[in-house]
C-alpha cells in the first residue's frame, strides 16, 4: 500500500502520512513516536524553537479529514487500537460514540494487570509462638505446583 503525505497544518515543516507516520521534511525522517500514558502515540513538533507534543491520531485525521470546529469532537480508533493510527482506522465521534468503541483488549489488559500485582506478592506464613516466618508461598503453587520453603 502506498504511503500518501501532507503537510501539517501550522507545521511547514513536517508532514504526516495516512499511515500514521510523521516526517520532518527538511530531513526527510521519519519521527520517533512516543507511547503516553493512555496507550496513545505522540509526536513532538517544533516551531518557531518552541516544541509541542501531539496525539498522532489527531495528527492524521485532521489533516487528511479537516471539519469545521474538528476540536469539538473526538478522534477514535474504531478498532480500539490506540497503535494503529492509519486514516482508514480513525473517525471523528462524541464521548457516546467512544464508548460504544471502546477496546476490550484495554479492559484485558488491566484484569491482567491486576493478575499480575497480585501474582507477585507473595503469601507468607508466619509462626503463632514466635512471629518467625516458616514459608512463603507463591499464589501460582496451584497451577506451577511451586511452594518456596524459607
């Protein structure tokens, strides 16, 4: 599939692909994407020596898909996909139509989370007489068969 770029609007200098990809066209690089804190891509901009970090979603629908008033709505991924940032994937949406789209995979993920934090704490065992601790047992022992004597 061929890979179609336009410049970003406020940015002369950059462009962004409807593949999700972001370029300096001065370099003509391809930027490094950075994974924030709520599973979206970003990009950091600069212009005029001030630097600005940008959702590439946005980035992408924007630019290939402007609206009037496009800050007023959402950008979705309809996969749920925060990674996949191609134009066919994005849409613009109300917090309604977000929830109707949100990822199982997310809600996976923090079950697994959750698995895994109580996975690593251990439960130990402890003497009545003297507060000694006797064992520790791994709250995988019955699936691993696994018990950790001290």
């Amino acid at each position: 599939m061929t890979e179609t770029r336009k410049r970003i609007r406020g940015y002369d200098n950059y462009e962004v692909s409807d593949q999700g990809n972001v370029y300096n066209t001065k370099t003509d690089k391809k930027l490094a994407l950075v994974e924030n804190s709520n599973g979206y891509k970003t990009v950091s901009l600069s212009k005029n020596g001030i630097v600005k970090t940008h959702a590439v979603h946005k980035l992408v629908l924007y630019t290939f898909n402007p609206i009037e008033n496009a800050e007023k709505f959402q950008v979705m991924h309809k996969d749920g996909n925060y990674a996949n940032n191609n134009l066919d994937n994005l849409c613009y949406g109300n917090p309604t139509d977000k929830r109707k789209l949100r990822p199982i995979p997310r809600d996976l993920k923090k079950l697994e989370n959750m698995l895994i934090d109580s996975i690593r704490n251990t439960i130990t065992q402890y003497t009545k007489e003297t507060g000694a601790e006797i064992m520790a047992i791994d709250p995988l022992a019955p699936i691993t068969k696994h018990i950790e004597y001290r």
